[in-house]
C-alpha cells in the first residue's frame, strides 16, 4: 500500500466519522439540554449514546440509524 493508499483509505474512513462527530459535538454545545431531554425520553436515542461511547457503533452507523442529520435537528427542535 503507497502513501496515495494510504490517504484515500483514511479520507473514507477516519474522516468521515471525524466530521460527523464534529456535527454531533455541535449540536451538543449549542443544546445540551433540549439533547439531554431528547435522551431522557427517547430510550433509542439513549442506547444509541450508549452503544457510541461504548465503541460499539460508530458515528457513520448512529448516523444511519436516526436517518439523516436534518432528522436529529428535528427531534431535537421539536421538543
């Protein structure tokens, strides 16, 4: 594997899951507590957290499973 491999292999994998994360940290910093109460209430949003920080998923699979950020907004203005 050359260098030029090298790059594109991390482009598609650790950067992907580094700007999702920096959406979710966001997110965080600017309502924590309209996200803190979307965990409190929604038991799949919080095993989701869960499952993340515990490495069980990634940022990529979160993202998928709440289908798309502008579905994360949502909840969370709705509330």
């Amino acid at each position: 594997m050359g260098l030029e491999d090298y790059q594109k292999s991390i482009e598609k994998q650790i950067m992907r899951e580094m700007k999702i994360a920096h959406v979710f940290s966001i997110v965080l910093a600017n309502m924590p507590h309209r996200l803190f109460k979307v965990f409190k209430e929604d038991e799949k949003m919080w095993r989701g957290c869960c499952y993340l920080l515990r490495g069980e998923i990634d940022y990529v699979a979160l993202k998928n499973k709440i289908s798309s950020l502008g579905g994360l907004y949502n909840l969370i203005l709705r509330r």
